[in-house]
C-alpha cells in the first residue's frame, strides 16, 4: 500500500491544489467559509509536500518530475515544504474582515505560482512566474484604494531587467547575466533598490506581503538563473552590495516607528544575507545560505504571524511607546520572543548554525565581510528586543476586545516551537542535505564555465 | 557495571543535563500554557540543584582520586560537513569546576532565597523560567571546551539577564536598562562570535586545546602565535568587557539593578559579571601570548577599578554602592589575570562572588535595621567623611564627587558620540526613502 500510494502522482496534486483551492474560495461568499477552505486546501498541500518530501532519496538525488516542466530536486524538495508552512502560517494570522477577502484567494494564488517557481524548470516559465508574482500585490493594493504606482514602477523595472537579460541567457558575454542579476537584486530589496519592500507592507495587507517577502524569489531566480553563468567579479561586486544592504536593513530596523515597516528591514537585512551566501558560490557559503533561507523563512513567518496576530487585536500600534500586551498575551510574547531571536540566528534555534557556516565562509575571503555580517547580526538583534519590549513591555492596557490566543494560533505557536528548537537541537540533517545541494548547484556552475 | 570513566562520564553527563532537564520542564509548561504551582517550581530546582551539585562534586572527587588533572567528555558532532566541524565537547577541569560548583552553590542559596522572596509576586513563573535559562547557560559556559559552546552558554546567560532585569514589566524603566545591557550585551557578544569564527579558522576547529595544545589548564601554551592571536586576543578582549562591564562598557552596571534583587544578586554580583574575567583566564595564554594583550588587559582592569572607587563612592543607594564595589573587585580580577597570576585570580573571583551575593541578598534587610536603629535613637546615624575626602583638597574633591555621582557621564558619551548621531542618520534615511516614494506616487502622501 506504501509503494502504491508513494507512486500517485503527489508533486502534481500539490501543484493542483492551491490553484483549485483559489477558484473555489474566490467563488464561495461567506467569509468564515472562505477562511476555513483557505486552510483546509494549505493544509491538504503541506501534506502533499510532506509526501513528495518523503519519496525522496538524498542519496541518489533522483529527482522526482511532474511532465517535463516541473521537477523536484535536492534544492526544492525541503522549500516546498518552507513555503507551505509559510503560506499556513500567514493563514492561521490572517483576521476574517470584509478587506481581508480577497487575501485568502491571493494566499493560494501565492501557493501555486510559488511552488510553481521552485520546480519549474524553464528558464521562460521561471520568469513569467517571478514577474506574476510580484504583480500580485498591485491588484490588492488596488482593491484596498491603496497608493500602488511606486510599487508597480519598481516591479516593472524588475520585470522588464529580467526579460532583457533573461532573452540573451545562456551567454558568454557578462552582460545579459548581470542585467539577470541587478533585477533580481531589486526583487530581494538590495539596498539602493529596496524602498518598494517597505511601501509593500504599508499599502499591502500582510498577508498580501509577508507570502511575497517570504518566498525568496530574488534568492530562487539567482540560483537558477546567474549563478550558473556569473563570472567572479559580477559575483563579488553584488556579493559587497548585500552586505552594505545586511547593516543598511539592521540600522534602519532598529529606529522604525512602525511594525510593518520594522518588519520589512528586518526581512531586507536577512535575505541580504541569504544572497550573500548564494554569492560566495562556495560549498561553505553556499550550503550555510541554503540551511539560512530556510530557517529565516519560517522563523520571519513566526514572527510576522505574531505581529499579524497582535495587530488583528490591537490595530496598528506605534514603536515609540510601551504597550505592557504581555500580560494580555503571554503565549505571544513567548512567540514573538522565540521567532524573533530565531529570525536573527540566536544560539539553540534553527538559524544559529548556518550564520556560523555564513561568518566562516565569508571570513574565508575578508575579516572585514564576516565582521559586517556580525554586526547586521548584531543590529537586528538589538532591534528585535526593542520591539519585544516596546510591544509586551509598560503599563497594562484595558481590553476591549477577546485577547487570549486561540486554538489554532496555539497549535501554529507550538508547531512553531519545535520547528525553531528541533531544528537548533539538531541540525546535521538539514545541515547535510543542503550541503549537498549545494555541491549540486556548484558542479552545475563549473560544468556551465567548462570550455 | 559501569567502570571508572564510565561513572565519571554519567556525573558529568548529570553535572551538565540537571539544568537543561529544568529548563525544558518549565520552559513546556509556559508554551503550553501552564501554570506551575509554587511547590511544584521549589521542589523541581531543589532536585536539580542538588543532583547537579552533587554530580559536579562527584566528578572533581574521581578526578582528584584518579590523579588526572581533566575530564574531557565528548558528547558527539553538533555539526558536521566536508569544511566544518562543530564539536559539543566539555572539560572538567580546576577552572570549570571550581566555576560549576561556585554557580550551584550561589544559585542554590539564591533559589531558595526567591523562593520565599518572590512568594506570590506576579511573574514568579516568569522568573523562575529565566532562573534556569540562566543556570543552564552558566553551566554551559563552564564547561565549554569549544568556544561555539562557550559562545551559546554566553548567550543564553545574556539572553535571561537582560529578561530579568525587565523582569517587573508594567514599568518602562525597568525595559529601557534591559534594552541597554542588551545593546552592550550585543557588541560584546558580536566580538565573542568573531572570535569564535576567526579561532576556528585560525586552528581548524573551535576546541579550545587546538588552540592552546592538550595540557590542562593553567599550564596551557599558545600552538598558534603571531599577528593573527594580536587580533583574536582583542576580539575575546571586548567581548570579556562588555560582560564583566569594564570601561568604557561600565554603565551598564547599575542599571542592571532594576531587577529583583535574588537576580541582582547572583547576575550582577556574582556570577554573570564574572563571566568577562572567566573568559580571560580559560583563554589566558592567548593574552600573554604578546607583549602588547596583557598591557591592554592590566590598563582596563586599573581603569575600571578606579572609576569603580570613585563612582561607588559617590552613590546614595545601597544597591548602587554594591554593584560599583562588585566592579572595583572585577577590575582587580581583571589586572591580576593581566600580570600573570591565574591561580589568584580565581581564588579571588571564587571568593569575591560568594562575600558580593550574601551582601546583596542582606542588603534590603539591612536598610531596614538601619531604619528601626535610627527611629531608636531619633536622628540620623552619625557618618564621618571617607578617606577621599579627608585627603582631597575641596575643589578637587567636588569635581571627583560630580564625576562619581553622575558615573563618569559614561552613558551619556557614548549615547552622544555614537548611537544619537547613527540614529538621526537613519531618520533621515526614512525620510528620504519616504519622499522618494512619494515623489514616484505622483505627489501622493503616504
């Protein structure tokens, strides 16, 4: 019965799924229904993921198809499972209001084309579904009546640098890879490009914004379309523009007045220092910014689920003063305060080990680049303790509304937990099978510069 | 039957797991949810105080029977890959030891103290949570033969002092000096992680006998001299100030105060602000590796133990006084490792800890008896000019009081010179960002 059900076709019914799940809650009317369908259809999806996860064998990397476009292989098999957690996550946080709608459509729309992204493997499809993806939020900025031409100017500035470089690739000469990768550097939000991140998360709702934030399209697009081709010089130049964006992200994280927006530097500053692993195309720096994707990815999705979920509460709440919500919620203070440090890489969470693989590796190449890496570490850091106590911290407010979590968010709490922890506990697995896509991508990129 | 090194492997196993088995059953508890009841919470620390006490004991007993100077227990690869190897690796040794026993001894006497102490407070589960983060990674740090567990104990310490002394919450002054320390925390710790990273690249591996050879401590020797231990010595340097709060990192110190006092007394008395100086000696072959490194830790240790004297003497409250005393003790530990001597400065980092934590933990009930004396006899107690100010000409006396009395401005310098600057840069930086998005949104505000 094992191998029979290991034989159906799971990665295309989990493919299928999010983009059924969205015709079906974008045709039901009720709110409570489209939210609980919204879920079920993420639920059923991360099982599937968990299938394909399981029918996979790391020791023959044999990679598991669905027709000829779209593949499973070492890279993508643990992201598929990321990027449906996320999206639950982003689900479970997602407050029934009559605004909130169309989000849930847009969740599973996200799911698909997400998914889509990270199998597919045509260079045409890839871009097409980059582009879909960042114009997603242009339609739900417009629905809310939300300002979205700076947005859609940027997007479209990413768009049109990766079709141009993208039309000229597989190439000998530098410049069809290095428009291909000033693109994709916009889409990650590498610093002077990065202002549409923080306009996203104000003009968007977060659950329009923390699925595109989270998905690390910019990462995805640079590894399957520069990587294999960039020369070393391109590499090193972008390679020292995220690191300027890694500290540039934590210092601006560090004074913001505002949630959303402190939460967007803090997403600019950590995927600044994802891209910059993937630049070092080193077994080292590589395998420590695939196992960093990962953790900051689920530990970003804990801690903006938490910010949504307090703000479902409490409105938008200002940084300059204290609130004192601990003692309304202290499961989510616990939360905030598990997520967070994890989203920074404290020691004995998920992300701990890849940021000493990431420091180690760029110290390879320069002190002063792994120095910069500790200290973007150490404003975020700081920057996730001022909110804490900005947030749970002060005198007690008078509630009005009911402020203890629910059920589902304590399971999502919990789950949380042990994925933060387990994963910080041990993290040879994870640690291994990146590794190992790592030296996949590597041997990819040296077969590619072979005469 | 288990043989010798079996039986001492389990102790050390117990000696390490006590803390870590408290700390995940009311770290489950407070994630599900659940309140633990007084009793319960006293009766879980009395049985891993005690069963780590005993274990640690047990393990320096066999050692010493044993006539071997160290136990080093592997506990097996945390991390593992073709380019990097992550050890969890413990050594039990005099200067672990002797800092494990001090941390179940003082963390004994305290647990039972707050106990009582915080009877009925709010938050007692609170406390207690961070109580055992904190034991756990003192244990940790103790122990560490690999400077990445040094480096996660160091953290998990920092982590539950900066939540403790946030610990009553519902005033924001209590946050504010927890957000501080934590900024300073933050540095140190960045320099610590460097250090880490930089000693696993210079010896090919984080364990601390790659670095200083397979002899036992005190009479480790550098196997990697040169530039390269000038700069790891400095890293471990700043990092070893901004725990132990040694100049220019000194203010964080009495903020630290507004903690209840069990954790004042046991963090900031005597066994986190130690931290710096323990660091110091576990790598004190590197320090004096050069000529230049023990110049720089003798010069720090005077500084902070001279601003300590003046700015202790200055205070007008009781936990104040205790924390710049603490430190003056700190800086002398500090000019001791720098000259040499190892051995005095633990004994004297041992003894210092434990006279600091009895002070601290008397001193509440000590202004009271001050009161019921002085409501006896109807008038202040009589006080008599120190010894500064008996010697000290008035003006130059008046300077040095100001100077003590607002701790040599040292916050405020750095607060003016470095963090304001930065975060009016930053402001504008938002402004900036802001009105380019404008700018592309055809004039319309945000």
């Amino acid at each position: 019965v094992r191998v029979a059900l290991l034989q159906l076709p799971w990665l295309s019914i989990a493919l299928i799924l999010p983009l059924l799940g969205a015709l079906i809650v974008s045709r039901t009317k009720e709110l409570r229904d489209s939210a609980e369908r919204c879920l079920l259809f993420l639920a059923a999806s991360l099982l599937c993921n968990l299938i394909v996860l399981a029918g996979y064998d790391y020791g023959s990397q044999e990679a598991i198809s669905a027709g000829k476009t779209f593949r499973v292989d070492s890279l993508s098999v643990p992201l598929l499972l990321v990027n449906t957690i996320t999206h639950l996550l982003v689900g479970v946080g997602t407050v029934r209001k009559a605004e909130e709608r169309f989000t849930f459509t847009a969740l599973l729309l996200s799911q698909a084309i997400v998914m889509a992204m990270i199998t597919c493997q045509n260079l045409w499809l890839l871009i097409a579904l980059l582009s879909l993806e960042a114009l997603l939020p242009v339609f739900a900025m417009r629905r809310l009546g939300n300002r979205h031409r700076p947005y859609f100017l940027y997007m479209a500035l990413f768009i049109g640098l990766l079709v141009l470089g993208g039309a000229f690739l597989p190439n000998k000469e530098t410049w069809p890879v290095a428009l291909c990768l000033a693109a994709l550097l916009l889409r990650n939000g590498v610093f002077p490009l990065h202002s549409w991140l923080a306009e996203l998360f104000e003009k968007a709702t977060p659950g329009i914004a923390l699925p595109l934030a989270l998905s690390f399209g910019g990462v995805l697009g640079t590894i399957r379309l520069v990587l294999p081709y960039a020369p070393e010089t391109v590499l090193g130049i972008a390679q020292g523009v995220t690191l300027l964006t890694a500290v540039y992200g934590g210092a601006m994280a560090l004074t913001m007045r505002e949630p959303r927006r402190f939460f967007s530097y803090l997403c600019m500053s950590q995927s600044a220092m994802v891209l910059c692993g993937v630049l070092q195309h080193s077994s080292i720096g590589l395998t420590a910014a695939l196992c960093l994707w990962i953790s900051t990815a689920l530990s970003l999705a804990g801690l903006g689920f938490v910010l949504r979920v307090v703000e479902a509460r409490f409105g938008n709440l200002s940084l300059g003063v204290h609130h004192g919500l601990y003692g309304h919620a202290p499961a989510l203070a616990l939360c905030f305060l598990f997520t967070g440090l994890s989203s920074i890489n404290f020691p004995g969470t998920i992300g701990f080990m890849p940021l000493e693989l990431l420091i180690s590796g760029t110290m390879q190449k320069s002190f002063g680049m792994g120095a910069a890496l500790a200290l973007a570490s150490m404003l975020n850091c700081i920057a996730i303790l001022r909110v804490y106590f900005q947030i749970f911290t002060g005198r007690r407010r008078i509630p009005f509304v009911t402020l203890p979590v629910t059920q589902k968010e304590r399971v999502a709490i919990v789950l949380l937990a042990l994925i933060v922890f387990g994963g910080g506990v041990f993290p040879q697995p994870g640690i291994h099978s990146r590794h190992l896509a790592a030296e996949a991508l590597l041997s990819q990129r040296d077969a590619s510069f072979l005469p | 039957m288990p043989d010798y090194s079996q039986i001492q492997e389990m102790l050390g196993l117990l000696t390490l797991g006590a803390p870590i088995g408290l700390l995940l059953f009311f770290g489950f508890a407070a994630l599900f949810g659940k309140t633990l009841s007084e009793a319960a919470i006293s009766k879980a620390l009395r049985v891993t105080l005690v069963t780590g006490l005993l274990a640690s004991i047990g393990v320096g007993v066999m050692i010493l029977a044993a006539r071997e100077l160290q136990l080093v227990l592997e506990v097996g690869d945390w991390v593992i890959t073709s380019h990097y190897h992550f050890k969890i690796e413990f050594v039990f040794d005099v200067l672990s030891l002797s800092y494990v026993l001090l941390t179940y001894i003082l963390c004994g006497t305290i647990g039972a103290f707050s106990t009582r102490y915080l009877h009925r407070e709010p938050g007692y589960n609170r406390f207690f949570v961070l109580f055992a983060l904190f034991l756990t990674g003192m244990v940790v740090t103790a122990l560490a033969d690999t400077v990445e567990t040094l480096f996660v104990g160091w953290e998990l310490v920092g982590l539950a002092s900066v939540l403790l002394i946030a610990f009553f919450q519902e005033r924001t002054s209590p946050a504010q000096n927890g957000y501080r320390v934590w900024i300073v925390y933050r540095i140190c710790d960045a320099a610590l992680m460097l250090a880490a990273v930089y000693m696993h690249e210079l010896s090919g591996g984080g364990d601390f006998d790659k670095l200083l050879g397979d002899v036992p401590w005190p009479w480790h020797a550098p196997l990697v001299a040169g530039e390269h231990t000038l700069l790891l010595g400095f890293l471990f340097i700043i990092a070893a100030a901004g725990k132990s709060a040694l100049v220019p990192f000194s203010g964080w110190l009495p903020r630290a105060m507004e903690g209840p006092t069990p954790s004042s007394a046991i963090f900031y008395g005597a066994l986190s602000v130690h931290l710096g100086a323990f660091l110091l000696l576990r790598i004190s072959p590197v320090i004096e590796s050069s000529a230049l490194l023990p110049t720089v830790v003798v010069v720090l240790g005077a500084l902070t133990a001279l601003y300590a004297y003046i700015a202790g003497s200055a205070q007008t409250d009781i936990k104040s006084s205790l924390s710049f005393a603490a430190l003056l003790q700190v800086g002398i530990i500090i000019v001791e490792i720098g000259l040499g001597f190892r051995y005095l400065a633990l004994l004297h980092l041992l003894g210092h800890a434990c006279l600091r934590t009895l002070q601290f933990v008397r001193a509440p009930t000590l202004l009271h008896d001050y009161h019921t004396l002085e409501n006896a006899i109807g008038m202040h107690l009589p006080q008599h000019p120190g010894r500064l100010q008996r010697r000290l000409s008035p003006p130059v006396f008046a300077v040095l009081y100001r100077f003590g009395l607002e701790r040599g401005n040292l916050d405020t310098f750095l607060s003016d010179t470095i963090v304001l600057p930065w975060k009016r840069l930053f402001q504008r930086l938002e402004l900036v960002e802001r009105r380019w998005m404008d700018f592309l949104g055809g004039g319309r505000p945000s």
